[in-house]
C-alpha cells in the first residue's frame, strides 16, 4: 500500500498500455470530525445491503480509459447525488482538509491499482447532516448513513464490500 498526496493524485493519467501502471478503481469514504468523534460517512449497496464506500471502476470508451478525478467525480454524483458530491468537491479543494486527509493506493496485479481516499474534514454548520438527510437512494446506494469508529470494528467482512476491506487497516487510522 502506497500514500499519495493529492496533487499526485489529480495529476494521475490512466492508460490503457499493459506497461503502464492503470487505476483500475477509485473510491472515497469521507470522515466527519467532531470535538467527540469521527464518522465514517458510508452507503449501503442496494444490491448487496453491505456498506460502501463511494466510488468505483474507471471507464474504458472509444480505447480511452477515464482519469482517476475524473471516474471519482462521475461516480461520487452517481452514487451520493449532486448535493452531497458538490460539496465533498468543495471539501477536496479545500487546502486544510487536503492536509488531514489520506489517500492510499493498492496494487492488485503488475499493472493495476485501486484508490481509496479518506477525506476528513469538520462541519461546524452541520451542512452535511442536511445534505445526507436530503438524500434519495439511487440505483446504487439504498441509503447513507454516519457511523462511529465502533460501528465498523464491530463489522466483519461479509457486512461491507470488498474494495473497503482492502483499506480498513488504513480506514480506522
């Protein structure tokens, strides 16, 4: 597992090119911070009712693979809706929770790697709450919900999908 900062990041190309290193998923499980806690902001997949995070394959159209931002921007608004994607935009931007966030990548084979990205930031208006209450399920995600340190060690395997489980060491840092 490598870290990586988020100018990387950004500046990531994907190829098509076996020889090249191509990012074959990326996801982000965004991290609200409290004086008391953490939450882990997650969905549950309406097929497999496991949580989720946000995010998911890279799209391969007309022999052009998408930019790693690129597939994260188009699945976050597929999957958390324009509202609460706009805003977890806007936290990405934002320098000082650039500092405190994490991103790791993972190789699954000579050529391929997947992307998580735990973005932790505060929200003293509690504009999130809002925008979570606010949302509708989808054809991906039944459901969103905050969920505490405990609520996730007290998961197994079999209760969230298997690109998470590739980051929980990481995800409960």
């Amino acid at each position: 597992m490598e870290e990586l900062n988020f100018d990387t990041f950004i500046s990531l190309q994907n190829s098509l090119n076996p020889n090249d290193m191509t990012i074959t998923r990326v996801g982000i499980i965004p991290i609200l911070l409290t004086p008391k806690n953490k939450y882990y902001i997650m969905g549950v997949d309406r097929k497999t009712k496991k949580l989720s995070d946000f995010g998911g394959h890279c799209i391969i159209k007309n022999n052009n693979i998408e930019t790693p931002i690129n597939c994260l921007t188009r699945e976050m608004r597929e999957e958390m809706g324009i509202l609460m994607s706009s805003y977890i935009i806007n936290k990405i931007n934002d320098i000082n929770v650039r500092k405190i966030s994490k991103i790791f990548s993972i190789n699954r084979a000579t050529t391929t790697q997947k992307i998580e990205i735990f973005l932790k930031f505060e929200d003293s208006t509690n504009e999130i709450i809002k925008i979570v209450n606010l949302f509708e399920p989808n054809d991906e995600i039944e459901s969103i919900g905050f969920y505490k340190i405990s609520d996730i060690l007290n998961t197994t395997p079999s209760q969230y999908i298997s690109s998470v489980e590739l980051f929980m060491n990481d995800l409960l840092k």
